[in-house]
C-alpha cells in the first residue's frame, strides 16, 4: 500500500515543482504561517475544549457529587426503613410469640385450675365448653351444647335466685358468682359457680354471653357441714336449741292451717347426773347418744327430736288426719329409754320424766310451749319420776313457787334459816328411846316453817343438797354428841343421805371430818340410803358402801320395798338397818299384802341379821302388829312426832317410854 503524504510535503513539492526561488519561499512562510494558525486554532480549541471539558468535567463531578449526595441520603432512608421493617417484623414475632405463650399459658392455667370456659349464641345456648369440662364438671358435653341452663337444670327457675338470674341474662347484664345445683352423669349432687358478660357484634347487636365455670361442689358440701355443726349437737347429732325454735315455728304455723295440734314433750333423764359421776363422763356420753337414738327410733320420721342441754331432751310433734296424738306415744318415748343400758360390763337402768305442753290450748301460747312442758316435766319429778304430766294452768303457779323458793334456798344456809326436828326411834321390847332421825326444817322469814316436801326435791336439781346436806350431819352429829355429854345416854342419830351426796367423791373424807370435828362415836352415827341410790351400778356401790362403813358408822336401807329391790344384791352389801316404808305401814289393818310384805321384810332382814325399824306407826293395831311380827323398832306419829332440840331434850331427861301392850291403849289415849 503506498505511503501516505502530508500537506506541508505536498505544498513544498508543489513550490518546487513551479519554481523559483521566491515563489518557494512565499509558499514556504505562508504554508509556515498557515501552520502556525493552524497550530495557533489548535490550541485555541484545544484551550477551549479542555475548558468545555474541564467544565463539562467539573459540571459533571457537581452532578456526580450531587447523584452521590442523593444516593446517600437515598440509602439512609432505605436502609432506616429496613430497619424500622425488621424492627415491626421482630416487633410482629414478638407479639406473636408472647401471644402464643400466653394462649398456651391461659390453656395451661385452665387445665390446671378448676374453672372451664363457655360461650353461648344469643339465644343463650351454649356453643363453646373448654378447659376439660367434662373431666372437671363430670357432666358430659352433649348435655350442655345446643341448651340453655334452665333446660338443662329445669327447676333452675322455681328458685328467687334463679329468676332473678334469667332477668339477668334477659337484660344483658353481666353477672358474677351465679351458683346453682346439678346432678352429674353419676348421679352424684353437684355445685356450680358461674360468671359470665354478654357480647356484641361489630353493629352492635347481642351476640350472645362468654364466662368461666367452677365446680364448687367441695366448697357446699363445707359449708353444709359448718351450717349443720351450727344447729345440731356435737354429741347426739340432734337438732341443737337453734334448730328446735325453728322447728318449732314450722310446726306452730302448720298447725294453725291444718287445725291439728302440735305437742311439745320435755323429756328429762332420772338421775343421770349419778351414772355422770359415778360412771365417768364417757359413760354419760354414751348413755345420752343411746337414748339420742332411741327417742328417734320412738318417733316419726315427720317429728323432730332435738337436745336441750345436759339430760334434757325435746320432741315436737305435730298431728295429722290419720295419725292423731295420743298418749300411747307419750309412754312408747318413755318405754323405749327405760330399756337396759350396757355402759362398760355393767348394765344400767335410766328411766325420765316428761312434760308435754299442747298448741293450741288454753293457757299455752306458742312461744311458752317449751317452757310450759318443762314446768309439766318438773311436775312429773315432783311425782316421783318415771311418768308424764301435761301442763295445766294451776302448774304455773307452782312453777313460779319454785322459782321463789329456790332463789331464797341459795341463801337460806348462809343466813342460818335451816333448823333440825328430831324423831325418836323406839325399842319395841323395851319401849326405850335408843336412837331419833334428824330431819331438817326451813325457818324462812317471809314464808315461816317451810316443810321438806317443799324444798328438799329443788335443793336435789340444783345440787345444793350438797352442802346442805353437809350441814345437816355435821350438825346433827355435834347434837348427839352434846347430848350424849350431857348424860343423855348413848344415841344414834340418822341422817338422810342424798343421791348427790353419794355420788360425790369427797364423801368418805367428809364423813371422817364430821367425825373427828365433833368427836362423836362413829357407832352413834347412821346414813341412811335409797336403795335406788346403787341398785343401778351395784360394783361400786358396794366397794363405797365398805368404806363407808370401815368408818365404823351404821348404814341402813330407808323405804325399803319401794324402789328395786334385789335380794341378791341385799346379801352384799354391808348394811345394818332395813327401814320399812310408811306407805306399806299406813294400811296394815286393812290391806292383807301389804301386812305380808311388811312380814316378809322383816323375815328377811332377820335372816340376813339386820335390824328393822317401821316408819308412819300412827296406830296401836300397826303396833301390835309390828309386835307380833318381831319388828326391832318403831318411828312414828304414835309415840312422837318430830320435835324441836329443846322439845327432844326435854323429852330425852323425862326418859319417857313407849307403853307396853297392855298399856297401849292408856298411852294412845294420852
């Protein structure tokens, strides 16, 4: 390929080619000065061109640094709001997350509590039961799902509770606390505790009720036990003073609508204060829950038996068309406690006494009806125990008597008002006063000369026979002693003792202080017993008997014949005197047993070689027969009655005698 040539060659060439010098030359230094222009618009435009790139380049870095700026804040942008994206998704899973623990939590928290979850529609049936329901509940799923509770407990309405609850729901109001009895798939009662509050949709409108449920089974069946602990006795189980006027009120207002009447019987147990101390209190408790249990078994299912207090018993009965109230139903009650009695190895025999009180009737209105079948029962005591009495107006006044009397007996000791009589006991062979029982009087001031008859049975229940029987020995053994001082011959002086006296565990020490205070012979000193006092518990009668007796006092069986008698018995106990009682005396002449069980106690106490004494001989024919039958000694109306101290000395210095029997008549006439 041939080589290429420049202009400046080619011009040269071309001078040279036309010749000449000059005109070369001319050629030359234009060419020359073409070139330098050339050079000289070639670095013009390169100066201009490297300006309009320098400031295309610095426009450009401007622009560049600018973009750059742009970018930059562009990315911090970005790159905040990825941070803040990853913020809210980290933000998001959190929330998740503590959602998540905390519906797994509340599950947890459900299945371990005893509460479970509900919902119901707006028809308020339940659609949702959770929270082991079933397991919890024990009542199955498909009883509840689909129903309201009322039909699934229907008599949920009959009760104000359960109304005022469909109100409630009725009125869309939330409630709390809502408690209501069911009967689970076992068919074991069941307690429910409710709360719920309603629900609304998006508009508004009722959408139905959500809540909890507990089973609070455990919790009633606490309470029930703490409520019947309030009103039955803790011993007996029995409807407790509480329950009874409750009872009581129910049977008066059923009463008056039906026209049937209602008795009240006040049942009071004899003696149980001996077995009590004698026996110990174990044994009392087991003799009042043995008669708990036979009064009930006595009774109707319909009538209601409750505890009073200590011995004391209550029985409301109330009449109907085909049961009418009679007093068979008094005597079954006490048949059914006078049965034997197993305390320990021994057996016992508990009788009682009872008032009845009747609504409605005359003097007796609803609210005295306890109190007047306890004024009754008092009357039956005062009658020898172990019968009924129904309350009559008259009692009242005799009630309100004992109140007066025994107010003023509190006192009657400390003010000195007790006084002793004294009864001579006469030798029938010799006619000689050899002994005389004391027999204490009431010298009250307002009331003057109160018999025994009148106080010694409230002096028993109240327990201050105690210390009034106390007084009477200690004071009748200083007497005798006095007189025997005085030269009035060897005496012996009887002195009653009660059943609270025998039963007191300081009696053989109080004995003994009697003695070495007055320092009387303990041959001059007799108690005499009941025989109802030990017959019962016959063991450690006997043992206290012996250490009565190791004293070297004489022990004697008063009213012998009357209460329940024991022949075998008899033989072990150490007595020295059988008393025969006045009512078998009183009709000797006229009554062929009664002269044939004074003959054949005083047979026996002979063959057992006890001493007999008579008591109530009023008559020289008694006398003779007493006699003729071999009776030891008499006390009586027939030779004296009882006598002041200053009277029985005086009779003692006169040493009066009974009259033989051929003079009885002279002396009877005397």
């Amino acid at each position: 390929m041939p080589r290429r040539r420049s202009p400046f060659s080619l011009t040269l060439a071309a001078a040279l080619t036309l010749g000449g010098g000059l005109a070369a030359t001319a050629v030359l230094a234009a060419s020359v000065e073409r070139l330098e222009l050339d050079r000289q618009a070639l670095l013009a435009g390169g100066a201009v061109s490297t300006l309009l790139l320098t400031a295309f380049v610095q426009a450009a870095g401007a622009r560049a640094r600018k973009v750059l700026e742009l970018v930059r804040e562009r990315t911090a942008d970005l790159k905040h709001s990825n941070q803040k994206l990853i913020d809210d998704v980290i933000a998001r899973r959190r929330t998740e997350k503590a959602l998540q623990e905390s519906e797994q939590r509340f599950r947890q928290l459900v299945a371990m509590s005893s509460d479970w979850y509900w919902e119901q529609d707006a028809a308020l049936r339940f659609t949702v039961m959770t929270g082991d329901f079933t397991e919890k509940a024990g009542v199955g799923m498909a009883r509840f799902i689909g129903q309201t509770r009322w039909e699934i407990v229907p008599n949920l309405l009959d009760s104000e509770a359960g109304r005022a609850h469909k109100a409630a729901l009725d009125a869309h109001q939330p409630f709390k606390n809502f408690e209501y009895r069911i009967v689970d798939d076992a068919g074991d009662e069941r307690w429910f505790c409710v709360n719920g509050e309603p629900t609304f949709a998006e508009d508004g409108v009722f959408a139905g009720y959500r809540g909890t449920g507990s089973d609070i089974t455990a919790r009633k069946m606490t309470e029930q036990r703490v409520h019947h602990v309030a009103q039955h006795d803790a011993l007996t189980g029995l409807p407790n003073r509480s329950l009874l006027q409750d009872r009581l009120c129910q049977a008066v207002a059923y009463a008056g609508r039906s026209g049937h009447p209602v008795w009240v019987m006040l049942i009071d147990l004899d003696r149980f204060k001996f077995v009590n101390d004698s026996m110990g209190h174990k044994a009392g408790d087991v003799l009042l829950m043995t008669v708990a249990a036979r009064l009930r078994a006595s009774l109707r299912d319909s009538d209601t038996v409750a505890r009073l207090s200590g011995d004391e018993f209550v029985a409301i009965l109330s009449g109907h068309a085909d049961q009418p109230l009679t007093t068979e139903i008094v005597q079954r009650v006490m048949d059914s406690v006078a049965q034997p009695v197993m305390l320990g190895a021994k057996e016992f025999f508990v009788t009682c006494s009872i008032g009845v009180a009747a609504y409605p009737s005359d003097g007796t209105p609803a609210d005295s009806l306890i109190e007047h079948a306890d004024i009754a029962m008092y009357r039956a005591k005062k009658l020898g125990r172990n019968n009924f009495q129904f309350y009559t107006p008259a009692m009242n006044e005799e009630s309100q008597e004992r109140v007066r009397i025994e107010s003023a007996l509190r006192n009657a000791l400390e003010r000195n008002e007790f006084v002793l009589h004294y009864q001579p006991q006469v030798d029938l062979k010799s006619g000689r006063i050899v002994g005389m029982e004391a027999l204490i009087r009431w010298k009250h001031p307002e009331l003057g000369m109160v018999p025994p008859a009148r106080f010694i049975g409230i002096a028993e229940e109240t327990g201050l026979i105690v210390p009034i029987g106390a007084w009477v020995m200690r004071t009748a053994a200083a007497q005798n002693k006095a007189w025997q001082d005085a030269g009035l011959g060897p005496l012996r002086v009887a002195v009653n003792l009660s059943a609270r006296q025998f039963g007191a565990a300081d009696l053989v020490p109080g004995i003994e202080r009697v003695l070495r205070d007055t320092g009387l012979d303990p041959a001059c000193l007799e108690l005499e017993l009941t025989e109802s006092l030990f017959m019962s518990d016959v063991t450690p009668a006997v043992e206290l008997l012996h250490r009565m007796k190791s004293l070297g006092i004489q022990l004697s069986i008063d009213d012998f014949g009357t209460g329940y008698s024991s022949f075998s018995y008899l033989s072990r106990f150490p007595i020295d005197v059988l008393k025969i009682d006045r009512s078998f005396v009183n009709d000797l002449q006229h009554d062929a047993n009664d002269a044939a069980i004074v003959a054949s106690i005083i047979a026996l106490a002979h063959n057992l070689r006890l001493s007999v004494i008579a008591e109530g001989v009023e008559t020289a024919e008694q006398l003779d027969y007493l006699r003729h039958q071999g009776c030891d000694e008499m006390q009586g109306y027939y030779f004296s009655r009882p006598l002041p101290v200053h009277e029985f000395e005086q009779l003692l210095r006169q040493q009066r005698t009974l009259a033989s029997q051929e003079d009885e008549p002279q002396a009877a006439a005397a």
